[in-house]
C-alpha cells in the first residue's frame, strides 16, 4: 500500500468517527425532542438515526478489518469483511422500517396531539447534521459498498429530516396531525426500496456471481479468437470485492503449437484486464487432443 492511498484510509477513518459522535448527538437531541412534541415521524428519525450511527460504527469496524493482510488462512486477505458490514446496514434498514410502518399505523388509527414548533426545530437541526455527513462521507464511499451504506443511511436520513420539516411547518401553519403518520408511511417505504436494490448487489458479490458486466459467451469468444486458442471451457468469472475481479478457466491450444503456450497466456491474461477489468486470472492449459470436456476440441492442428 502507498503511503497516499494510507494516508486517504486514515482520513476515511477520521470522517467515519467524526460522523458518528455528530449522529450520536442528533439521536439523543430528536430522541428528547421527539417525545417532548409527541411526534411520531421525528421518533422515527430519531430512531433511524440512531441506527445510522450504528451502522456507521460497523462501516468503521469493517474498514478497519479489510485493510488486514492476507494470510495462510484468509488468502484473498480481509476485503469481503466491508461487504459483510454493508449487508448487516442493509438488513438494519429493513429492520428499523418495518417497525416504522408500526408506529406509523398505530398513529394513523389513534391520533395524538403535536407540538409542531419542536418537529420543525428538530428536523432543522437533523438536515444540517445529516448533510454535514454526507459531505463526510462522499469522497470515501466510491468504492465501497460499505461506506456507501453508511452515506446510503445518511442521504436517507436528510431526506427524512426534509420531510418531516415540511410535514411539521404544514402542521404549525394548517394543525394537519394526520401528516405525521403519513410522513413516516412514505419514509419506511423509500428506505425499503433503496436497501432492497443495494442488498442485491451486495449479496450477488458474497455468493460469487458473475459481475453483471460481464457476458461470459464474449469471454469465451474473444478469448478463443486469440491465435492458438482452440476452446475456452469451465469459465468462471466472480468478485473478490467491488474493485478486484477474478477468473479461472481451463484453456485447450493445438497440438502443434505447445511450445507457444506461455504467449498464448500472456495475451489472454492482458485481453481479459484490458477488454473486461479482470486482474486475476488463473488459467490451465490443456491439449486439443487431450482435452478434459467431453466434447473434444473442434480441431487438434492449427489452421
């Protein structure tokens, strides 16, 4: 590791601190103000926000892991543990909104009085926090799925915070209670959307699926077109994490042209990092004539 890409992972970790002690505040300060109003959507983002600054804590825990060496045991290294700290945000998410929808619903059929001044007081305060971090967290989270959960939790929550804004000046203009609830509804339901789409990718790199990218029939094809190269079987082309992809491949050259074997995989190992971002390639050649698949090689001498 460079001393500059070090030097950037420190101040990612700095920003994710800093970022949790602001959100530890803002949910302890709405958390008062939620029940001093009596506000069911400003305990919801107090409720979500406290969430935020756990998940921020596993964002800071897993980063800290992933920049472990590898070793005799974890071969690929630790880099799967910020993968791991993005699907436990995830789930988090989809936890704290369907207790959302709850609270929601039990307002909506048995409405309570509301101090609107502390909604629009809380939720001032709650934006201003929420888009500090954000600005915290942007640069840090390319690349990461795991910090991009934790600014995923954060964009959410500045929403949110607008929201409830909104909804608590329509309150202290109009006396609309009924907003409240609703507000809440249509914050569970857009945090459930978003955690959904990400935990999908998340997940598709843990279980080894091919990136979405990727044709594996171009990678067959364009590796076949390579001089010598007579048939391209048992592909397999998956994530490491988000920036390091890798494949394996059994790769059957002519009789003839043996001899050629080491260029032939020099040019593969360059066409797949140059054509499909494929750093890591693990190849085993074989024979026409002697080819593992049941189905022989097309041709056993070359054209």
């Amino acid at each position: 590791m460079s001393k500059r890409q070090s030097h950037n992972q420190e101040l990612s970790g700095q920003r994710l601190v800093w970022s949790i002690i602001a959100n530890l505040g803002l949910s302890l300060f709405q958390f008062v103000a939620g029940i001093v109003s009596g506000s069911a959507a400003l305990l919801a983002d107090a409720l979500h926000n406290t969430n935020d600054a756990a998940a921020l804590v596993v964002a800071y825990v897993a980063r800290r892991i992933s920049r472990k060496r590898a070793n005799s045991r974890y071969t690929f290294g630790y880099r799967r543990a910020e993968l791991i700290g993005a699907l436990i945000q995830f789930t988090a998410l989809v936890v704290i909104s369907g207790f959302l929808v709850f609270h929601a619903i039990g307002r909506l059929l048995e409405p309570v009085p509301i101090e609107s001044s502390w909604v629009v007081l809380g939720a001032s305060i709650a934006l201003l926090v929420d888009l500090t971090t954000v600005g915290l967290l942007w640069a840090t989270s390319k690349g990461s799925l795991n910090v991009k959960a934790a600014l995923l939790h954060n964009l959410t929550d500045a929403a949110t915070s607008l929201a409830v804004l909104a909804g608590g000046a329509l309150m202290l203009l109009f006396g609309w209670s009924w907003i409240d609830p609703i507000l809440t509804l249509a914050i569970a339901l857009f945090i459930v959307v978003t955690a959904f789409k990400l935990i999908g990718q998340t997940s598709r790199i843990l279980m080894e699926a091919t990136p979405e990218d990727i044709d594996l029939d171009q990678v067959k094809e364009e590796a076949e077109s390579v001089t010598g190269v007579n048939d391209l079987h048992h592909l397999h082309v998956w994530q490491l994490d988000e920036s390091h992809r890798a494949l394996e491949a059994h790769v059957v050259i002519y009789d003839d042209i043996t001899h050629r074997q080491r260029d032939i995989k020099k040019q593969l190992k360059t066409l797949f990092a140059d054509q499909f971002e494929i750093t890591h390639s693990t190849l085993e050649f074989e024979r026409a004539s002697e080819a593992c698949r049941g189905k022989n090689a097309r041709l056993v001498q070359a054209p």
